[in-house]
C-alpha cells in the first residue's frame, strides 16, 4: 500500500486501520547508521538510502545499515522528518506483550528512583525515546494514568499499549490525551478521552507531600509538567523564612506552594489561564498556604511591578521557540523577560529561570541571561543548574531529548 493511501485510511478510520508487523526493511546510506549503534533511536529522512518490501505508514519496519546488518525494529511513516522511531534492538514483535515488558522496565526504573512514593505520587512513567518507547508519553496521577501518543504507528497501536498499562498499573482509569500537532504532522486523529475506566477529573495527587489536583483533559500538557519536580523542590529548600516570592507562568502554582510551605511572607503566582489561576487558588487551600493567585500576562504583570520588591522569582515560560526559524524572536523574548524579572528583584535576591525550547540550548540561554542582566543594569551569578527528574530519563546519544534549561541566578 502507498503511505499516502494507509495515512488516509487512518485518517478516515481514525486509527482504526490494521497496525502491521512489515517485513519490509528501511536501508541506511553509508556512513549513517553510527547514531543508532550508540543508542540514538531516530533516523532521520537524509539517511535512509532505500525501503525494501510492502511498508506502508505506521507499519513497523526492520532497519539495516549499507551493508545489511540489522540495527533494530521500529515504526515507519514517510511522511515524517523522522521516518523510523526504534522500538526495539531485537528481532521481535511489537504488541502487548512488547508494550507490557517496557513499562515493567520503566516502572523498575522509577522504583530505583524511590518513585511513586508516600509523598509523591505524581510522576511519569514513560518518557518516550528515554524508555525505548519513542512517541509515547505515560503519566501517573495517583491512581489514574495519562497516555500521549506522537506518532501513527503508536497511535495504530493504542490498544495494546492501554492493555499493557492496565496489566502494569491496575490504574482506575487511563486518559488518552491529544498532541495536536505531531497528529496532524503524523497523520492521525487526535484524541481527548477516558480511554478505560471512570472518568475523575480533576484527579487528586501527591508531589513531594503537597497536594495537587491534575486535570487531564482540561489542563495542558498531560494535567501537570512533571518535568520540573525537583527543581520545585529545590526552590522549596531554597526560599526560606520570611522570604517575598513571586512565581511567574505558574500554572498548578507548585513552584510558589513550596516556597509557602517554606516560609514565605508573600507568594504571588502570575498565569495568563484563568483555569489556571483557579487551579492554584484550589491548590493554596488544599495545602492551607496563602497565594495571590493573578490572571495577567506576566510581561505586564512584571512591567508594572515595584521595582526590587522580591527575595525569590521564578520564571518558567511556555516555549518560545517551536523551530529553529523562531530562534532570534525566542532569544529576544527571553532576553527581555528575564530583563524584567531581573527588575524586581531586590539585591541578594534569587532567579530562578527557565527554557523549555530545545531549540535554544543551554549556552544560548545563559548568554541570554548574561544579555538580560546587562540590559537590566544588574550583576548575576549562575549559583545552580537545574534538570528534569530522574522520571524524564534519556540515552545519552539522544541530545535532542535535552530541552530544559533551569538557572539558578543570586542577583547582586
Ligand atoms: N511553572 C509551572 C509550569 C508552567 S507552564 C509549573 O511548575 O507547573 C507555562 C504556563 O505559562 C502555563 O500555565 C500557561 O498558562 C502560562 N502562560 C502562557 N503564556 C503566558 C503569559 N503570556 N503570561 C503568563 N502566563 C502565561
């Protein structure tokens, strides 16, 4: 079958086309298979040399360099950049059985990393190419799971993955939560849904013993960004008593809520979502804190703000690059948003600033933070870098899997 006509009929079935185990067989060019002996799960369109054999989209393929060897198996589809996704070193098929043995791997992994645990139940346990599984995405919440699926071949195969997070995690309902637009890119039809089990939203859960309340399939993301746990936790550690806090880009509030339970005399958390403002007030009562919760978009909110009026200031925008093309709009915007934050800040104060774009690396970023403090006539120090959790693991080779950039800025 041509991969325009199985992409169509995915799109007509929305997804409900059969998902084939091809024995057909993607061939690299010479020279181009050396990524993915170190571990690298992408091949990207310039190096596949030839297809062999019957392949249609979202069919899994095997792969081979120039001279035949075989690499692994993976999901194909022709209309991507990225045309196979490694599921896979081994000469195996890809069902319930495959699905269900990862995510044990996965949850052995999390259990290594004391995750869930009695103060933390909210955490991911599948994060995508970092758990063999590229394009896929499990969240837990307690005990509900959120699936994200970013391509066709997966999608094809939603089934089998919910039977394996059943058999895993006995959760009481599993969410299938849209990416809208890696289904357009991919060819598939995006869905919201309770995919098995009960509906409960919101869903109550645990982070480092304050509790939350996530929001699959009204909030954004998969319900929280669990990305940045532990660097929530250190601001925690770091705030101290007595301390004035702002939190820009809020969203649960969970950066402000730690430094609450730290001591805090003010805490004011600043997000543009008015779903989100609600959420962080519900949140400020479920843990008896006191937060000024603030709809505004925080370049106006930090505009008009008293100059040096705050000891902490978080800043953790959405990305403002998407692609490469957007770099130089995205390094302006950061640059003058950490300008503006850098502002407020009072002397000794803290920064701590971040980037989710992977398209803005981590030396860009803290040029940026070097410009903006030039800008805003102000000395800074990088104390501290900040990462992902241990439950957003990635292979070493897979640099592009490295997007968050978290600085720990001692403003003088
Ligand atoms: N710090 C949060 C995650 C932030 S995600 C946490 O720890 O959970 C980015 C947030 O920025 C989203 O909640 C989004 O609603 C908000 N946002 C997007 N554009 C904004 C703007 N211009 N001003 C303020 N908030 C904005």
């Amino acid at each position: 079958m041509s991969p325009k006509r199985a992409t169509n009929l995915a799109l007509a079935a929305g997804g409900a086309i059969q998902a084939r185990d091809s024995s057909g067989r993607v061939v690299l060019c010479r020279g181009k298979a050396r990524p993915l002996w170190f571990g690298h799960p992408w091949v990207y369109a310039n190096a596949v040399e030839r297809v062999d054999g019957d392949v249609g989209a979202g069919d899994i393929v095997s792969l081979v360099d120039h001279d035949g060897r075989f690499i692994g198996r993976g999901i194909f589809n022709p209309r991507s950049q990225i045309p196979v996704r490694l599921l896979t070193r081994k000469e195996e098929g890809i069902d319930t059985t495959f699905f269900a043995a990862r995510l044990r791997d996965a949850q052995a992994l999390r259990a290594r990393l004391a995750l869930p645990s009695t103060r933390t139940t909210a955490y991911r346990l599948v994060n995508s190419e970092g758990d063999g599984l590229p394009g896929l995405v499990v969240d837990v919440f307690g005990d509900v799971a959120v699936v994200q699926v970013t391509t066709l071949g997966l999608a094809l195969r939603r089934d089998a993955i919910f039977d394996a997070v059943e058999a895993t995690l006995s959760p009481r309902a599993i969410y299938e939560v849209a990416a809208g637009s890696f289904a357009d890119l991919e060819g598939f039809v995006a869905q919201n849904r309770v995919a098995r089990g009960e509906p409960c939203n919101p869903v109550a859960c645990l982070e480092d013993g304050l509790h939350f309340e996530a929001e699959p399939l009204g909030g954004q993301k998969t319900g929280m960004f669990l990305d940045q746990r532990p660097n929530r936790i250190r601001v925690g550690q770091l705030a101290g008593a007595g301390l004035r806090v702002l939190d820009c880009y809020a969203y649960a509030g969970g950066f402000g809520l730690q430094a609450a339970r730290a001591g805090a005399s003010q805490v004011t958390a600043v997000d543009s979502s008015p779903r989100a403002v609600a959420r962080i007030e519900a949140h400020a009562a479920a843990n008896g804190a006191t937060v000024r919760a603030v709809e505004a978009d925080a370049f106006r909110f930090l505009e008009t703000a008293t100059p040096m009026s705050y000891d902490l200031v978080v800043v953790d925008p959405p990305k403002f690059a998407r692609a490469r093309k957007d770099f130089e709009a995205a390094t302006k915007g950061y640059e003058r948003l950490n300008a503006l934050a850098l502002a407020v800040c009072a002397p000794g104060a803290l920064l701590v600033t971040c980037s989710c774009s992977q398209n803005v690396g981590a030396l860009d970023f803290e040029r940026i933070v070097a410009a903006a403090a030039k800008q805003a006539h102000r000395e800074v120090r990088i104390v501290e870098r900040g990462e992902p959790g241990g439950d957003h693991p990635l292979p070493p080779a897979f640099t592009e899997g490295q997007y968050l950039k978290v600085l720990f800025v001692y403003v003088c």
